[in-house]
C-alpha cells in the first residue's frame, strides 16, 4: 500500500462521508482532528487521513472508499 492511498482531500472525504467540508475545519479548530496527525494543510488544501475519518464518522457514506485490510 502507498501511503498517500491513506489520504484524502477535505472535498472528498466530505462527499465519502456525505457530511460539509466546513465540518472537517471545524473538527481541526475544535481538537476533535489533531492537525499534522489527522489532518494536514498543504497551501490552501487539506488533507485528512481515511483513518481519522472513520474513527469521527465511521464508514463512508458513499462505498467507493474501500475498508481497510
């Protein structure tokens, strides 16, 4: 496995989850996302791994984010 198969962008881990992307900035500025750990900004795009999505909000929404092994 590559380690950027882990990560996602803000936009598409919000259409995976089928939740905003403002919730996801939310979540960093709150401390429920530790930025650098769980989440990352590169320039003006974000960056999140599949992993602290499901440990916020469980499986995805949409299937096409494939479990991990």
């Amino acid at each position: 496995m590559n380690i950027f198969d882990e990560l996602l962008s803000f936009a598409q881990a919000a259409r995976e989850w089928d939740i905003d992307d403002s919730t996801l900035r939310k979540a960093v500025s709150s401390g429920k996302l530790v930025e650098g750990v769980d989440a990352k900004k590169f320039g003006k795009q974000w960056v999140i791994t599949k992993s602290a999505m499901r440990r916020l909000y469980g499986e995805p929404k949409n299937k096409s984010c494939p479990a991990e092994d």
